[in-house]
C-alpha cells in the first residue's frame, strides 16, 4: 500500500529520519507513537507530499486514496453549514446532483431521447453512488462526533477550532479514503465522541494509521504499533498495551547482551594491555585491537520511562471540607447548567469530573475556582488554598522570563535541581530551559504552565484538560505527581487512562445536578454501562406505573402481595407491547425516502424514535424488577 525506504530527512543539521523503512499494508491500524519531537507529524506529511525526503524513498499506487485529518485544518473558515461542508465529502455525488438538476429543467421543455438517456444515465450512476443517503450519512456522522440537529444547520465559521476540526474529522470519514491518516483525532473532544469514534473506526475497512497520546484510544483500534524513536521505526506486531510488553522484553534482552558484550570488551582491553609492551605478543595485541575497533557495539538502553523526582511540599494541610456547593444554578442563553445544585469536597478527594461537551465540565471548575457568576453558594473550608490550571493560564506567563525564571518565580521553595527535574519531565532537558516564555509554542507553553501548577504551594488543584499537548510519557509523569500528591483535587480530562490512575470519585452532571460515584473510572465505567439513564421524556402513564418499584414494606401477607404485583405486571406488559409497535413503525418510517431525503422531517421523527426507545427501555427495566419481586415472594 505505502512503501517507505532508507527515508531520511534532515532538519538543519539534525536527522529527524535516518533510513528509516516501513511498509504500511492494506489492512493495517497502526499507532504511529513516540516523544514528542521525533517526527510523528512529520512523518506523515512526508506520506502525503507536504514535505520532501532529504534522501530515501515514499512510494505507493497513483490511485490511492488518503484521508489526512491534521492540526492545520483548526483554521479551516466557511460561511456553509456544517451539514454542508460535510457533504463536500461526496464530490461525485454532488456533481450528479446538480448535473440531474439541470438536466430536469432542459427536460421541462425537451423531451428528446439524447436527453432522456442523459437523465436515466446520471440518475443510475447517482443511485449506484447511494447518492440518495449521503445527507442522512452526513447527519449521522456529525450527530455521532457530538452535533445537534440544530448546530448541524449552523455555519463552520461560527464554531471554535475544535469544533471545526471534528468537522473535518467527519469530512475525511465520509469520503471513505483507503487509508486514514489521523494526527491526535481525540483532541478537542470529548468523551461519547471518541467512544463512538472508536466503534466507527472499528469498522473501518481500510488502513488507518493514528498519532496519539491516548493509550486507551489506541488500545481499542490499533493492532500494530511503530515508535519513531532516534530517527529510526521500530515495528511491533500488536496494539500500545503489547508494545509496552514487548519493548520491556527487548530491552531486558538488550541489555544482557550489552552487559556481556562490555564484560568481553573490558578482558579484551586487559589482554591487549598486558601483551602489547612485549615483542613475541605484540602482534597478537595489535590484531586484537583492530579487532575491538570492528567490532559492532550494543547500545545500552535508554530509560524512556522519566520519575518525578522531586517532593511536594504546601505549608498548611486543609481543613475536613474543602468546597462546599450550595443550590447552586447556572444557565445560558438557550441552556440551563445547574438548578439548585449541591455536592461537597473533602479533603484526600481526587475527583474526575466526566461528561459530554457542552454539559458545563469546565463552568463548574470555574464555579468553585470564583471565576464563573453564578446563584447560590460556593464556600471553601479551613486552611484551603488553590491553584487553578486551564488552557486561558498560559496567557499569565511571563513572555520575557526564561522557562526556568518562571518556575524559580513561581515555586522558590524549590531548588533549581528539583525544578529543572520537573521540567525535564516534560521534555524541558538541557538549554531548553533557559528559552524565553515569548518563543515557546501553544504546546510548550501549557507545559510550562502545568509544571508551574505541581510545584504550587496549594493544598487544592483545580485541572481542566491537564493533558492536552502531552505526550504519552508526560502524562505518566502527571500520573506519578498526583498520586504523589498529598492535597486535594478535581480535574477534567477526556484521557481515560489518566482518569482511571488518579481519580478516586467520579462527578458527573446529570439532570442539572451534581451526581457523584464513589470509585475509580474503570469502576464508574461498568456501572454506568448497567444503570438506567433517565428517559428525555416522562412515561405518559401514572408515575407510579410508569417505572414500577419492588415493595419493601410488609403487605397484610403474601397472596395480597403478589396479586397487585401481577397487577402491575400486567399493566406494564401492555405498556411495553405499545412502545414496541410505536418503535417499529418509527423504524419504517426513519427508512422512508420521503423522511431520510428531508432534514426536517427526519429530525422530527428521528426525536420520536428515540423518546419512544426510551420509554420502552424504561418500562422493560420495570418489568424486570416486578418479575424478580414476584419470583422472590413465590420462592
């Protein structure tokens, strides 16, 4: 499919790629990994021709179709609506839609044969194309990377870049390319969206190869990883979790062989000293030093796994209560956040705060750091202080301090060995510490920023999107820092593997309230797959009908108990067989030409189907509970 040989490509004087060879094969899901600065980025747009090779080869078919989802496309601009600058994905399509268009007007007034087998021609072409399902294609595209009905009817122009760039994403997707080459597809987004990302690339048919830092993401899609590491690739036959296994393995492999290999060189150089003053064996010492010169040498290995290495210190511990939120509200136009909302943090808790985009993850944050208005109260506990990290942080920096100065500023408690420690582990080494804040890129800066955020003297962290711009070891980093942490926090982040290592309570929002689960990710993750959300709609039935409760309190004795049970049993199983019919001739009419081909119509009916999903969903759960109720009274 792609070909790459003795690929080298310098940058200035330094070697980004030194005959570097890869072969990418039809079928292939590739997680391209590595530190950053190791050319990842690079690489594939060395693939796609943005960049030339300083020697070497890229080769592949002249027809092949590539799919190249990148950083740049954030400042794509349209004044089309989304809906619409996705369907530019369907080119042929469209050309036949407007070509069938125009032929249908010439037909208005010429009805000749030349014309009318023009029309049939196109017509079949269109139809062969599925051009008749493109917009639905679309629709459930942009619906699955988190766009309403609504904001697909919107212009590109009015979103943010990240919001843009999901546009893209679904662009790129729907033109079904051989091979997708996908740069951080995950940024920007938030969590239902990569999960439904997964499953459609899950499906994908064609190669995909994914520069990532979220090991989870690559876990579930991959199946052969590639580390671009000291300009060479390096391929390993399974997903991120394998190539960790194995790269242990080759490393403790090559490190026997280089500590035997140094043993061996070590008796060679006391042979060669000791025979080479005398004339019988000075010859011998001399082929043997030519010898050791020849000789192929093992490398040792490189610790690619850096340990914060510095301790943190505030100087007052915080009360029992750290925040306390009470009937807090918050709304926008168009949207209500939170109504009366209630919820507390304790000292020792470290709190990931999930949820969709949208559903106000980072106005909380901002609610308990004082920086949102909002209803209500918000109160901090004995002792508490805070130090709050976002994204808008970076613009605090001080532009003409060295990156050095701003920690020394910041943290002087700290010695400069610690310091440069913890900007060594994220990818700070070296001079790189003495660059001016002003010549850093968006990246380098919110690592500065978040490395200024560890050596705080705060016993409270606030985190929003901590782990945006870092790369697979900077997050492990992170990880080693907050488990070290003594304090408090709260963080919001769509790395799943993050959240799993450092939460010990989950807060969502749900129903305008604050809702907490007492676990780790992975645990919360497994209750939320089994538990019944709350249905958009209430079941137009009694309430206590609509989802029927096991009784908990005695009845004057068991016939009588059972007899209303089955009573509700039996209501509930009429309810369930109405929502079934409901729901099946919303699927007839979801697959109706007339509904599909009308945005309108589809959005309506699309809305019913899922209301009356729901209430079936709901009512089935009931029953299931009424039926363990009875089966318990009649054992």
């Amino acid at each position: 499919m792609i070909s790459i040989n003795n690929l080298s490509f310098l940058i200035g004087s330094r070697a980004l790629y030194d005959e570097a060879d890869w072969h990418i094969k039809p079928g292939d899901k590739v997680g391209l990994i590595g530190a950053n600065g190791t050319g990842k980025s690079t690489l594939l747009k060395l693939i796609v021709g943005d960049y030339t090779p300083t020697s070497g080869s890229i080769s592949m078919a002249k027809d092949l179709r590539i799919g190249y989802l990148n950083q740049d496309l954030l400042s794509i601009d349209s004044h089309h609506s989304i809906l619409h600058v996705a369907m530019e994905a369907f080119e042929r399509q469209n050309k036949l839609h407007d070509e069938i268009e125009e032929l249908l007007k010439v037909i208005e007034t010429d009805y000749s044969e030349d014309v009318l087998n023009k029309l049939a021609e196109k017509q079949h072409e269109f139809d062969a194309l599925d051009g008749y399902n493109i917009e639905y294609r679309a629709h459930e595209v942009l619906a699955g990377l988190g766009f309403s009905d609504e904001d697909q009817l919107r212009p590109l122009n009015t979103f943010s870049g990240g919001w843009r760039m999901r546009v893209m994403l679904a662009k790129i997707l729907l033109q079904d390319p051989d091979i997708l080459l996908l740069d951080e597809p995950t940024n920007h987004m938030d969590l239902p969206s990569i999960k439904w990302l997964e499953t459609y690339l899950g499906s994908f048919e064609g190669a995909i190869v994914i520069v990532s830092h979220d090991r989870y993401f690559l876990d579930r899609i991959i199946n052969k990883t590639v580390e671009s590491r000291k300009g060479k690739l390096t391929v390993y036959a399974g997903n991120y979790t394998y190539y960790l296994e194995e790269k242990a393995l080759r490393s403790e492999i090559q490190r026997g062989e280089y500590k035997n290999q140094q043993a061996k060189i070590k008796q060679e150089e006391r042979l060669i000293e000791r025979f080479k003053a005398k004339a019988s064996k000075a010859k011998m010492a001399q082929s043997r030093m030519k010898a050791l010169e020849k000789l192929d040498r093992v490398e040792d290995v490189d610790d690619d796994n850096p340990t914060v290495n510095f301790s943190f210190k505030f100087s007052k511990p915080s009360g029992r209560h750290v925040v306390r939120l009470e009937n807090v509200s918050k709304s926008y136009p168009n949207i209500n956040i939170l109504e009366n909302a209630e919820a507390i943090i304790e000292k020792g808790d470290k709190i990931a705060l999930i949820g969709a985009n949208g559903k106000g993850k980072s106005t909380l944050l901002r609610i308990i750091a004082g920086t949102e208005p909002f209803s209500g109260k918000s109160e901090h506990g004995h002792n508490v202080t805070e130090t709050f990290f976002a994204q808008h942080q970076l613009e605090s920096l001080h532009l003409d301090n060295s990156i050095l100065e701003e920690l020394q500023a910041f943290a002087p408690k700290h010695t400069d060995t610690e310091l440069r420690g913890i900007l060594g582990c994220f990818l700070f080494t070296g001079d790189d510490v003495f660059k001016k804040i002003k010549v850093l890129s968006g990246g380098e800066k919110s690592r500065v920023a978040l490395a200024k955020s560890l050596t705080t003297d705060s016993n409270f962290l606030i985190l929003d999107e901590p782990t945006n711009h870092l790369d697979i070891q900077s997050v492990n980093i992170l990880i080693q820092a907050l488990q070290q942490y003594e304090g408090t926090f709260i963080t919001v982040s769509h790395d799943r593997y993050f959240l799993d290592n450092i939460a010990n309570k989950i807060w969502f929002i749900e129903g305008e309230k604050i809702k907490e689960y007492p676990g780790t990710y992975a645990e919360f993750e497994e209750w939320d797959a089994k538990r019944v959300k709350p249905a958009p709609k209430p079941i137009p039935v009694k309430q206590e009908e609509s989802k029927p409760k096991a009784i908990t309190t005695p009845a004057p004795n068991v016939q009588q108990q059972l007899k209303k049970l089955n009573d509700q049993l039996k209501k509930v199983e009429e309810e369930i067989s109405v929502f079934e019919i409901n729901v099946k001739k919303l699927e007839a009419e979801l697959a109706r030409e007339e509904v599909f081909s009308d945005p309108k119509k589809l959005e309506e009916v699309n809305l019913q189907y899922l209301t009356e999903k729901e209430l079936l969903n709901a009512a089935q759960n009931g029953w299931e509970e009424l039926a363990s109720e009875i089966m318990t009274l009649e054992g």
